[in-house]
C-alpha cells in the first residue's frame, strides 16, 4: 500500500476523504528508477502546445505548475497562508493598502545573465496590466482597472501602486503568473512567450528551460548559479527535471509502475488503487472555486431565475459524485471550496437533491406543457439547454455528465452536451452563445469570485450584472481585515445560493504519485510539486 501525505489546506473534514485514498491503493510494485541527475515527471498538458506557455497570459493551471520551475516570485506563501522573501528581501505596505513597497533582493540575476531589479519588475507587470497583452487572469490578480501601475524608486526599490486598497495583491505576488520574465525577451521576444522554448522562457528560477518538444517533453536544466530560493535554498541537486506531456491518465499510471517516470500528477481518483505498493500518494484539495457549471442569464432558458433553481435541485450531487469520484472528492455547497479563505460552511446542505421542488419550480416557470418525449413545453419551445464543454474531458467528468442528464431529464428537461476543441469552444464562449459550460477555477484568495461574478469579469460565463454585487466584489477586493472580508465573501456566496448563476459540484484534488526514492519533494497551497528542492534519497 502506497503511503499518502495528507495535506487538505484550512479544512477540518479534510483527512477522511483524502485517507480513502491510502486505504484503496494497495497494488503495484518496484521499478528502476531514473538516473540520480534527473527526475521524470509525467503531466497530462494537453493544451499546452495551443498557446499556454506563459502563465502571465494563460489561464490554465498547467502553464503555472510546469513554468514554476523557470519564474521566481517577489514572495513566497507558506503552507499556513503566511508570505516569507523570495525575491524581495523585505516589502511595507502603505495608503492604507493602496502601495506595496518591495525592497529586492541583491545579487539575483536572469538565466541570461541580467540583474533582475526595479526595472524588470515594472517591465513584467506593465506588460501584464497592457490589453494588447490580453493577460486575462494574470491582469485580474495585477489588480486589473484598480492597477495603477510601478514605480522605479532606485535599483533595488520597487512601488506597486493601486487606485485603492487592494488586499489580494501579496498573495497574487506569489504566484508564477505574476513571475518574472528577462527584460531582453520583453523586449526582443514577447511574441514568443505563449509558444515558450529556450531563450525565450528566462526567468530567474531555479532551472532554465533547455528544450521542448510540443505535445512531447519539456526538459529544465538546473541553475548552477541560484543563490535566492524561499528559505535560503541554492542550486538544484537534481541536475535535469524531464517533463513527459502525457495526456492519457492510464499511460500516466503506466510509466510511474515501469519506472520510466518519477513523479506523476493529474492521476484520477479510479487509478489510485493502482499505484505502486511503495509509492507516495499526495492529494490536495484545490482551493478556490469548485468544479462548476456556469448557467448562461441572458441566452436560453436560464434567464428565468426560478429554471435555474429548478436544475440545481434536479440533479443528485450527492450520489453521482460519491459513486463516480470513489467517495475522495467532496460534493461542494458553495462556491468558494472548503480550504479555501472566507468559504460559507452554513450553505452545507441547503440546497439538496429534491425532484418534487424542482417540478414546482418548472411549473410556476410555465413549463407545464410535455412532449411525445416527456420533456417539458412553453408556448411551443421544448425546455432544452446546450452544455459546451472544453477538450479534453477525462472520463469521470464525462460520466458526471450522464448522471446530470438523466436526473434533469425525469423532470423534463433536456441537456444537450457538445464537446469542442478549443477554437470552436471560444468561438461560441466569446459572444456566450451557450447556455451553460463548466470549469473549476483555483486560486488562494477569495477575490477570484470578481472575475467570475463582476459585470465586467473575464470569466463572468452566466453574464451577470448586479450593480450591488459588483459593489460587494469590490468591497472584498479593498478590505484588509480578514474577518470583515469573510463577511463579505459569505454575502457573496449566500447571493450565489439565491440567485444560482453557478452550481458548484464538488472538490477536485490534485492527485500526484511519486517514487520512494524521491525525497524532500514539497508542494505549493494548490497542491503542485515544487522541484527546487527535490532529491534522490
């Protein structure tokens, strides 16, 4: 039986579903592993040869977790939520949290040689906060319109100024989107970013990017020079981090049993049991917003408020993810997960599976009516919505699918799932010619609710406009004391659970398997591996 390392952040009923883990993986056995120079670690990345190599434009979490290795942060957060130095030695925070003042660290320098200084942090972030940039996620964590923008106050001394209070912006610091690049490749080779490869992915990491092949392999070289790392870590011991894009989680699982792979992330819960005997199993719940379906307010069916109540007490959540997620994923109630800062514990329950509400509420919506097919009917017009889902979709979330369609189909209503690669899913999620699609979205602070809830949200999916709401949003994203902004984010939530714009479904967890010869491997809050440190023991 592999060993697991239990470690679901800020959550108290965290350790029985991730101990389901250890208790079902008891398969497997040993294989020759890697040479002591280099780790492999297998990923699925699908997406990543579409333009998703630069996390400071993309918005998928692959791109963060494989460039982490390449782009330092100006701080680090520590698993308790704390923030230590990383690339500023020190930092004050002033006008009652509108500036944020970072004294850098001395001696840091670009894998291409440059001093990382004042300049090339207003570099970074003036290129994220520019619209030609199109910098969706990374320019919302930048603080978006409340960014005012950088100043250079000498060499080593930088000011990250906002229009007003901005709580979020530490934590947004830490992060690999908001890393940094060489200023010679924003100036000589921005164009280049989103493809990525050697001499155009520079940072100041503790590895370089040497070579990658698209849809293959990645291979980060260790920097000899690093000096700077959280906690005062050095230079690399493992000389080569191989990274193998593997999209199909069963071959995944397969090279981790043959040796061919060290660490292995992305593993669904159904393989688990799977793992090697000897192997370590590490589950993290993602903190953020649940896996969720993003219900359309302004196209289709779901304008009517009492439609999209309905579909939410329509479908067993509870049974479908207990039974598809072998009991290791939490149902979520709300829309901020349970490790995540500010989540309203008091929705647990409120919303339960209850067909005979649902009928009520289709009824008192006029969709009385039913066709030779059972489906409900208004004034002539089937009551059908249109799922878009992005691809790749793995099998349990294809499965969760089905569950959903019968449930809302013995009430009379017709789910329709279309699954588009990715230029035919932007080309109808940009004028949100749809009527639900489906995410889950990670991130520490609760401010990421803005982007998803604000009228002028880049992931705003279910086009809400609620003046009061964005004036909330914008109260959460000013207050600095912790407990008036959980205040806030329950009210936030509470309307979620009135008005249903999203339906939060459960809890993912990244799954990561690795080698007992892999030792002082460690992970960040979202539950990624981090590198630097890593060793053969």
């Amino acid at each position: 039986m592999p060993s697991v390392l239990l470690r679901r952040l800020l959550s108290a009923t965290a350790v029985a579903a991730v101990s389901a883990l250890a208790l079902s993986a008891c398969s497997g056995g040993d294989a020759a592993s890697s040479s002591d120079d280099e780790i492999v670690w297998a990923i699925e990345g699908a997406n990543l040869s579409a333009g998703h190599m630069d996390p400071q434009t993309s918005q998928l979490d692959v791109s963060a977790m494989v460039q982490r290795a390449v782009l330092d942060s100006l701080v680090f957060q520590e698993t308790d939520g704390s923030f230590s130095p990383w690339l500023a030695e020190s930092w004050e925070v002033e006008d009652d949290g509108a500036t944020y003042v970072f004294r850098l660290r001395e001696g840091v320098t670009f894998h291409d040689g440059a001093p990382f200084d004042a300049a090339a942090v207003k570099a970074n972030f003036d290129r994220i906060a520019d619209p030609e940039t199109a910098s969706a996620q990374a320019a919302a964590m930048l603080g978006g319109d409340l960014y005012v923008g950088t100043d250079v106050v000498d060499d080593r001394t930088v000011a990250v100024r906002f229009s007003q209070s901005y709580a979020p912006f530490l934590q947004a610091a830490s992060t690999a989107l908001l890393g940094f690049y060489s200023p010679a490749v924003l100036e000589n080779s921005v164009d280049q970013l989103k493809a990525g490869g050697p001499d155009v992915t520079v940072g100041t990491g503790p590895y370089t990017l040497s070579s990658y092949t698209p849809d293959q392999e990645i291979v980060y070289t260790a920097n000899e020079d690093y000096a700077w790392g959280p906690g005062g870590a050095g230079a690399p011991s493992i000389k080569t981090l191989r990274v193998e894009i593997l999209p199909e989680a069963s071959v995944r699982l397969g090279v981790l049993s043959s040796g061919e792979a060290d660490v292995v992330t992305n593993l669904p819960p159904n393989l688990v049991a799977q793992v090697p005997a000897d192997d370590t199993v590490n589950a993290i719940e993602y903190p953020g917003l649940p896996y969720s379906l993003y219900l359309n307010e302004t196209y289709g069916v779901f304008a009517d408020q009492r439609v999209r109540q309905a579909f939410s007490r329509a479908i067993d959540v509870d049974t479908a993810v207990e039974e598809i997620f072998f009991g290791q994923f939490p149902r979520a109630w709300s829309i901020l997960g349970a490790t995540t800062p500010g989540y309203d514990a008091s929705l647990e329950g409120s919303w339960p599976f209850d067909p005979a509400a649902a009928d009520a509420l289709l009824d008192a919506a006029g969709w009385t009516g039913r066709d030779a097919d059972g489906i409900r009917t208004k004034d002539g017009q089937r009551l059908t919505a249109r799922w878009i889902a992005w691809t790749p979709v793995p099998d349990d979330r294809a499965a969760l699918a089905n569950a959903l369609q019968s449930d809302l189909r013995a009430v009379g209503f017709d789910l329709q799932r279309e699954v588009l690669e990715p230029g035919a899913y932007n080309e109808q999620y940009g004028p949100k010619t749809f009527d639900l699609t489906d995410w889950g979205f990670s991130g520490v602070d609760p401010d990421l609710l803005r982007s998803h809830l604000a009228t002028d949200g880049f992931q705003n999916a279910s086009q809400v406009s609620d003046p009061a709401l964005d004036a909330l949003l914008e109260q959460g994203a000013a207050t600095t004391d912790p407990a008036a902004r959980a205040a806030i984010y329950a009210e936030v939530q509470q309307w979620n659970a009135e008005n249903v714009a999203i339906v939060p479904l459960y809890s993912p967890a990244l799954i990561t398997a690795v080698r007992p010869d892999v030792t002082d491997l460690t992970f960040d809050l979202y539950g990624r591996p981090l590198f630097a440190t890593a060793a053969r023991g």
